[in-house]
C-alpha cells in the first residue's frame, strides 16, 4: 500500500502518460544493475536478475560497490579503447556495471583522498579472475599520464602476466589457465596519478604439480612452451627432444596437448616478456636450464637391488641434469640413493628404498621449481621498482584461488579453502566497519546486522596450540612413527566436539557412510568440504635433504645457487612448514589489507562445460553461498538500500519540485528535505545524515526514478521548444538582416547594370541611325555595324525560309543591296543542296521512271496538249498481266521476252470499225492479240514511223512498210495510255525519233497504193467516227492550261 501510494503521490507531482522504465534500470535492457535496488533480498530473486542479465551477455552487476562478473565464456566487444574512454573519471552508478568502472573509482578516490586501495578478485577456478586482473591492468595502462619512462613501467607489469602465467598456471579439469598460486601485486601511483611502480607478493605455489598430475591436467604451461616452442638449437643443447610423451613429468594428466592452448606462439610471447622485464640472456638462459633440468630430474628411475636398496639407473639423464645445473653426477646420486646422517662429529650413509628415493627425487624437483619462481617473482619486483623515495599511494591487486572442493580434497585444497576463510573474514569486517563508519559518519543509528560469522572455522583451523596447523606441525616434528593416520587420530582427540569437525570415527550413521576412514570433514562457511588426509604431512614438511640442499648451493647454474645460498647451511633449525609459512603470509596480507580501502570483484563460472549462453543454476547457486554474496548484499541492504550525497540528490532530482527547479539557492541539505516533503516521503522512508540523505527501500527510489523519467521528458520537450523559439527567432533574425543587406546590394548592383545598359543602348541606336543614313554609302566607320546587322538580319529570317524543294522558285526571300550577291550564290548553294539531296533519295525504281519520263519530256514536251497533264501519272511495268493473256498466245510468242502490254482500239482499214485488242511488245515485235488469235505482228525493222496528233486525243498510228499489196497497212489504234505506251516502245524498240507529233491530219497507207487519212478537230466531247469524206474523224476536248 506504501509503494502504491507513493507512486500514486509521483504521479501527481508530474503529470504524464510516458511507459518507461526507471533510469536506475533504463540503461540496462534486461534486470536491475545493483542488488541493492532489488524488491527482495532472497537468493531466488537474487538468481533471477542474474540470469536476466546474462541471457542479455550483460556480465556485470553491482552490489554495492562490489562488481559480480559472470565468466560468458565467449568474445564480448565491451573491452575496447571506446569502452575505456567512456568509463574514466565518470561516477561510478552513472554508466552501467563494468570492470573499468570500478577500476576508475579506486583509481579517482586513490588520488582524492590520497589513501590505499585494493581490489580483491576471487572466486573457483575458471569463473575469469585472472582475466579480471589483466582487464584492471589494461585500464590502468591506458588511463593513465603517459610518458617514456611511465610507458616502461606499465609494459614491465602488463608483460608481467604471461611470465607469472607461464611459471604459475596450468590447466586444470575446470580451466585451461588455472593460476596455481596467489598474487597480490601492488601498483605504485605518484601524486599526480602516473604509474611509476610496481610490487608482487605471491602465496602457495601448488609445488606438487611439478611432479603429480590427475588425469585431465597438465604440469605448468612453462614445460610444454620449452618443449613444443623452443628452437631446435635450443632443445639440443638442453638435452630435449620435441615430444611431451619422453618425458615423466609431462604425461601423467595424459593431456599433453590442449586444443585451447598454442604452447608455440605462447613460448613466443614468454621470451619476448622476459626481455621487457629486463631479465638478461644469461639469466634466460640459466631459467631454461632449470626447467630442462627438472625434466630430466622426472625421468630419473630407480630399481632395487638384492637388499632392497634404491639404485639410480639413468645414467644419461644423470648426466644432462648435473650438466645443466653444474653439479657433480656422483654426490648428486648419492644425495637421491642415501641419505646422510650425523652421528657425533660422523656422517654415516643410510641407503634408501625405491620410495625414499623417488620421494627425495620430487623433493628436490619441487624445491628447485619453486624456489626458480620465487627468483622470478623477484627479479621482477627488481624490474618494476620504484627508486624514488617520495610518498605514493598504491592500489593493491589480490588474484587469489577461490574455494575448492573436488571429489578428492588434499593439503592444497585444505590451505586454498582456509585463505578463503581468512579473506571471507576480512570481508565481512570491511564491509560491516566501512558501513558502520559511514553511519556514524552521517549521525545516523547503526542497527545491528545478522550475519554467519566464520571465525569459529578460522579458530578451528589456526588457533595457536589447538588449531589443525597447530597439531599437524607437531605431528611433523614429533620424534617416532608419525604417518597422516596418527595425525587423524590427534584431531579427533583435540577437537571431537567442535561443531564444524567431523570424522568417520566421531560422525553418525548416516554421515558415517560419506566418510571414509582417512578423512575428515570440515563445515566451512560456504559449505561441507571433506578431506583426504594421506599426504598432508610430507607435503606439510617439504622437507629437503641437508646434502642435496649443500649439493645445490654449489650450483654453477647461478639462478640456482642464488636460491639456495638465501638459507643459512650451518643452521641447525628445523624449518617451518608450508602450513604455517602460509599462515604467516596470510596474516601478512590480512594487516596489508587493513591498511587499505576495499574493492570487491566476485567472479562466477556460468557453467562447467564452458559453453557460452548456458546458465547453470545449480552451480551459480552454489558460488554465490560460498563467495558470500547474500551476506555482503544483507550487510548492504541493513537499514537503508540506498545514499546519496546532498548535491548529487538535489542535482539529479531537483526538476521534480518547483521549489527546487531550475536552481536551489540555499543548502544543498535545505533542497534535498523540500524535494523530499514536496514528493510526499514518510519519515520512516528516509534518514537526512550530515552529508548524504539515506533512503530505506528500493521501491521508494524506483518510484523517485520513474517520476524524474517522465519529468525529464516533459522538461525535455519544454527545452527542446524553448531552445527552437530561440534558434527560429534568432535564424529569423539572420536571415532578415541578411536578406536586407543582399537586396540593397542587389538593387545597387541592378541599378548600376541598368544605367550602363541605357548609356550603351543610346550609343547603339545612335550608331544604328547613322548607319542606316549612311548605308547606300561605302563601308565606314559610321556604317560598318549596321551593315553587318543588316546581313545578320537578312541570315537569320532566311535561315528561317529557306525553299523545301527544288522547284519552288518562289520562296527565296528578296535580298537588301547590301546581300545581293551573297543572296544569289546562297541560292544556288542551296538549291544544289536541295538537289544531291533529292538525288540521294530515288530509289533504282523510281530512277528508272524518271529516265522513262525523260524519254517521253523529249518527245511531247510542248508538242501535245494533253502531255502536262501525264506529268504526275507514274507508268505501270505492264497494264496487262501473264494472267489476262491467252495461254494459246503465250505458247506462240514463248520465244521472246514480254516487255509490255496494253489494251487498245483497233480501228479498222476499211470501214474504221472500232475492235478492242491486246497489244503485246516483245524484245522484237509488236503483237495485235484478240483472245487466243494473234492478229498482226509487226516487227519493229518494219516499222517506220508513229504518229500522234497535237491534241489530247489517245490516236497513235504505227506507219509499217508495205512492199507487197498483199500486206497489211497502217495500224491505227486508240491507248489511253498513249505516253506510257509510247515511251516504252521508244525504249524497247529504240524508235524515240520515229515517233512524230502532227497538226491537222495524219495520212495513212491503208495497203499499198491506196491511201486514207485521219482527221482531229477539238469539240465539247471526245468522239471517233468516220467522216463523209470517208476519213477517221477524231474530235479531242480542249485541254486546260495549268
């Protein structure tokens, strides 16, 4: 009912119908970025916005100041330059959750307060810290001033990384990159923020996996580079060979090779390291030695002889491990076949068994491996070392081996699981001490927060005397036949009632059954984890022979004789434990620790099978109970979920009261209890301390939130129009002066224009009179332009006018004086043109009418009146077709060539009797057809003359010589198609100058000797008749003029 009524009272105060999520949540697609905010502190709850957030590949979440980060097991494009830029000197929840953020926030509070800072990175194997670790160093390299000698210090640390990963880590069934070890490294900051040092502290190296893997594991990457890496000249002189499989130490996991991991580019990259850190090639040398000879060492094998006694049989790896080391073959196989005691002032050889010697042979393996990396470690604090000597600040990286349980638990797991303890102490401590100071620091009541405080466990496991420490050293150092069972069988006596122990003699039935004779249980905070007590005192001593210890520090290998020369040889004092040297480091860090401002980032693998998108719940759960998550977000949450300091609250909030907007003049405090009285928070809502105001719920802020997204909308939209009035009145503006000043000049220019334009339209017209007064005159000066427009006057309106045909002659236009000539040579130019043109365009048909038309111009052209009017008529190839003509005639006249054939009126000789017939031309005669009978043939030898008369009448009369009386004569017919007719036989016959056209009458020869005549008159109507004087009469209309 409160958050409803809250929400209903932010409603009220900003009116508005957006649906939009609240700005807390509105930068993330999916969940909420800091628990904090959550409705619910359940682990269900807590789970769900994890998952939400991770099915979006958002991978980080805040608690607070804590960072959760979810391992994707996949490439996110969220670690680029880009990204880096947008997260420095930002306030820490104004950009979504992201490692860089938290690593600019230490990085601006470091230099602010000028204190210490670290920042804790934990969490299992394969949940990404060192990946986190290298991210904060990248940060820090390319945030920073930049300068030569700073540039050198942030290579040194980042270059750093792949040393310490190549001599550190290995892989593991849960990681490919496990670190076997933990690292805290310190960066040294100056007073303006450069980095100008570095300083690494490291803790447990995992000794043993130099010579025992479980399967599915590998020894340290370092042995697997030298091998698949190293150059073959390289392999040669340290005795190698490029195989894995020769060599014990490298085959026991029996995963030599690992498709995720290229030992060749990575060797590639650890030499290149080596150099930036300033380790000289000696030393790189020597530090390759070591590790070949820690290959040979593994390959030492040992038989017993008659006695019993261990007999060392590798000669040639004898050989190559005192070659490579520079010590002696023979003291070195004594030192791993008998072992030397003193017996007064005495020293007696006690010979070993095959397993005390395999057991020396490891000891000494994993004391040279471990005391080389130690040297590593600190030739590169050498190399990163600050030398000035004025105060620094630093900021503390601590990359540290989370909670391990696994099926088979040992002395490692035992001391990686009681660091976890201690840091989850401290944690807790730091957490409830920052939050309760910063409550005492705002005037505001602490209420107590319940929380499962894990000290009984530190006790349980350290506690001087009667801690597990405690007891396991003295099992180590008491005189008699100590083994693990007896060391098992003192914790039972001295801690059989204690709550979080348990074994299979002191458990109940049911527990009885998961317990094994050898084990013992412990109830850690984050849970049960059982433990395999075979090994722990061997590996809690450690212990290397004296002799062989004398042996290595006459080393000629100087690496090596440096690292066991550091212990005094004539001390007689026992060492101290692994146990408890990482005891001692411990409580060393922890007082590092206390001495510096805290960082969280708790790192969770998403699942077992590194599949990216998959979410095991199951597993998250159990992460987020062991890394401690519920309880630093119920510490979190205890009392208020929620602080902000005055100005930054009344800055973000303040559009929210009119009172407060658009600015507070008084007391950032005074703002803040008006905004919050004005969006009607109950007192028991919210606490007002000396500089932060404390809000108890998440829901109150969230209804906070979503009134200020919809206020900041609406004020956005007021802005947004304010801001274009503006802008418009002020464009308005512009453009009105603007346009003011460009018309004037406009006008200036236009004005000028127009009076130049008149000055020189006066002195054209007058130039243009004077022209025209002077034009009949010579060229001159005066007269010259007129001239000239005169002829470009007439071009134009010619051009416009120019004849279409040839034969119009009337188009031309009339030419001035001036173009007389010109006009007449343009005329026959263009109608030459016209000319070619037309020429150009007749096609062979119509070349061959024109040719007959010629023909018939030269024989009636003026002579015959109705020839004019013949002009336009085009002649036919034929006016009869083959089809019209008899088929009797056609196979008479076979042998020649029809060329032409026309219809006529045949008048006849006696009587003119008018008869209508086919006239065939052929290549040779003149054929009179009627049907299927020819009726006369007349060569055209035989033909002497044609004649036609002057009038439009169609007579033709073909004059045929008659030297027999037997012969026909004269052959008159009537054609209407009198020119074709005549033309084609002029062309076929070659008769053009036969043909006659005659006035009057035309006498014919109607057979020899006897004569007739034909007579032409003109009259209304044409007619043909034989006149009373016995001759044919023609009568032809009168043709009309064109």
């Amino acid at each position: 009912m409160e958050a409803q009524s809250l929400e209903a009272r932010m409603y009220l105060v900003v009116q508005g119908q957006l649906d939009m999520e609240g700005a807390l949540t509105a930068r993330d697609r999916v969940g909420i970025q800091d628990f904090v905010l959550l409705d619910e502190t359940t682990e269900t709850a807590f789970l769900s916005n994890l998952k939400k957030r991770f099915s979006e590949d958002l991978i980080y979440t805040y608690i607070g100041t804590l960072l959760v980060s979810v391992n994707p097991y996949k490439e996110l494009d969220i670690y680029n330059k880009k990204q880096m830029d947008l997260y420095m000197g930002v306030n820490f929840f104004e950009l979504p959750p992201h490692i860089y953020a938290l690593a600019d926030n230490a990085y601006h509070t470091m230099l602010t307060e000028f204190n210490n800072h670290f920042i804790l990175i934990s969490g299992e194997s394969g949940a990404g810290k060192t990946e986190a670790s290298k991210k904060i160093l990248q940060y820090y390299a390319v945030s920073c001033p930049s300068t030569t000698l700073l540039d050198t210090v942030r290579d040194k640390m980042l270059m750093s990384n792949p040393v310490l990963e190549a001599f550190g880590n290995a892989k593991t069934l849960k990681n490919d990159n496990s670190s076997r070890f933990g690292k805290y490294m310190d960066i040294q900051f100056d007073s303006q923020g450069d980095a100008v040092g570095g300083h690494i502290l490291n803790y447990l190296l995992e000794k043993s996996r130099v010579v025992h893997q479980n399967h599915g594991e590998r020894n340290f990457h370092i042995f697997y580079q030298l091998v698949q890496g190293g150059e073959e000249d390289l392999l040669h002189q340290l005795g190698l060979e490029r195989d894995c499989q020769h060599y014990n130490y490298l085959t026991q996991g029996e995963c030599a090779i690992v498709s995720s991991i290229n030992d060749k580019n990575d060797w590639k990259t650890v030499k290149n390291a080596l150099n930036v850190i300033n380790i000289d090639e000696t030393d790189i040398n020597h530090l390759f030695e070591i590790i070949a000879s820690v290959l040979h060492l593994g390959n030492f094998h040992f038989e017993s002889n008659s006695k019993g006694q261990a007999i060392l049989n590798s000669n040639a790896e004898l050989r190559w491990f005192s070659s490579l080391l520079g010590v002696n073959a023979e003291t070195l196989r004594k030192g791993l076949t008998f072992r030397w005691i003193e017996v007064k002032k005495d020293e007696v050889l006690s010979p070993f068994t095959t397993d005390h010697a395999i057991y020396a042979r490891d000891a000494l393996a994993k004391a040279v491996y471990g005391r080389t990396f130690t040297w590593l470690v600190n030739k590169i604090n050498e190399s990163m070392e600050n030398t000035n000597s004025t105060r620094k600040t630093v900021i503390g990286l601590l990359d540290i081996y989370g909670f391990e349980v696994f099926n088979l638990n040992s002395f490692e797991q035992f001391c990686i699981n009681y660091c976890n303890e201690k840091l989850q102490q401290l944690f807790i401590q730091l957490t409830l001490k920052s939050e309760q100071e910063e409550y005492e620091a705002e005037n505001i009541e602490w209420e107590p927060v319940q929380f499962f405080n894990n000290k009984i466990i530190c006790d349980l496991v350290e506690e001087r005397h009667r801690g597990i420490i405690s007891i396991l050293d003295e099992e180590c150092l008491r005189p008699g036949d100590a083994t693990d069972l007896t060391f098992l069988e003192r914790l039972e006596e001295k801690m059989g009632s204690h709550p979080h122990f348990v074994t299979h003699r002191l458990a109940d039935k049911m527990t009885r059954k998961t317990l094994e004779r050898g084990d013992f249980r412990l109830l850690h905070y984050a849970g049960e984890v059982t433990y395999c007590v075979v090994g722990f005192l061997d590996k809690n001593n450690d212990l290397l022979y004296r002799n062989i210890k004398d042996l290595m520090r006459q080393s000629k290998n100087a690496i090596v004789r440096e690292c066991f020369s550091s212990m005094d040889p004539d001390s007689r004092r026992r060492p101290e434990t692994v146990a408890t040297q990482f005891k001692s480091s411990l409580l060393k860090l922890t007082e590092i620790l206390m001495a510096k401002e805290a960082w969280y980032v708790r790192c969770l693998k998403s699942n077992e099978s590194k599949q990216p998108g998959k979410f095991d719940e199951a597993l998250i759960r159990h992460q987020v109970k062991y890394l401690g998550l519920m309880e630093h977000l119920r510490v979190r949450r205890a009392g208020f979920a929620y602080r902000r300091r005055y100005d930054v609250f009344l800055q973000r909030y303040k559009p929210l009261c009119p009172a407060t907007w658009p600015h507070w003049r008084g007391e950032p405090a005074d703002g803040v209890e008006v905004l919050v009285q004005h969006l009607g928070y109950l007192p028991h809502e919210y606490k007002m301390g000396r500089t932060k105001i404390f809000i108890r719920h998440a829901r109150t802020l969230f209804a906070t939130e979503d009134a200020f997204e919809r206020c900041k909308h609406e004020l956005a939209t007021r802005l947004q129009a304010k801001y274009k009035g503006y802008k418009a009145k002020g464009e308005f503006k512009k453009q009105k002066e603007a346009a003011t000043k460009i018309e004037t000049c406009w006008r200036g220019v236009q004005a000028r224009k127009e009076r130049e334009k008149r000055a020189w339209a006066v002195k054209v017209i007058k130039k243009f009179i004077k022209g025209y007064m002077t034009r009949g005159e010579a060229k001159s000066t005066d007269n010259s332009e007129y001239l000239a427009f005169v002829r470009q006057s007439y071009l134009n309106r010619l051009k416009d006018k120019l004849p279409k045909t040839v034969l119009d002659k009337t188009t031309w236009l009339t030419p001035p004086a001036v173009m007389t000539e010109t006009s007449e040579l343009l005329r026959k130019i263009h109608s030459r043109l016209l000319v070619r043109r037309y020429v150009r365009g007749i096609t062979p048909q119509k070349k061959a009418q024109l040719q007959l038309k010629v023909i018939t111009s030269n024989i009636f052209k003026g002579k015959k009146d109705s020839y004019p009017q013949s002009i336009a008529q085009p002649f036919e190839k034929t006016r009869i077709s083959d089809q019209d003509i008899n088929v009797k005639v056609l196979q008479m006249i076979r042998n020649e060539q029809i060329k032409y054939s026309v219809p006529v009126i045949k008048y006849d000789r006696n009587g003119f009797k008018p008869r209508p017939r086919q006239l065939i031309l052929t290549q040779t005669a003149a054929y009179v057809v009627e049907e299927a009978k020819i009726k006369q043939r007349v060569l055209y030898t035989s033909l002497k003359g044609i004649s036609v008369s002057n009038l439009s009448d169609g007579i033709i009369v073909f004059h045929i010589t008659c030297e027999d009386p037997k012969q026909k004569g004269d052959l008159v017919m009537q054609c209407d198609h009198l020119f074709e007719f005549l033309t084609k036989l002029s062309a076929i016959a070659n008769k053009q100058n036969a043909i006659k056209v005659v006035q009057g009458s035309i006498k014919i020869e109607i057979q020899a000797g006897k004569e007739s005549a034909v007579d032409f008159t003109t009259g209304q109507e044409p007619m043909v008749y034989k006149g009373k004087n016995g001759h044919l009469m023609v009568v032809a209309t009168r043709a009309r003029a064109r």
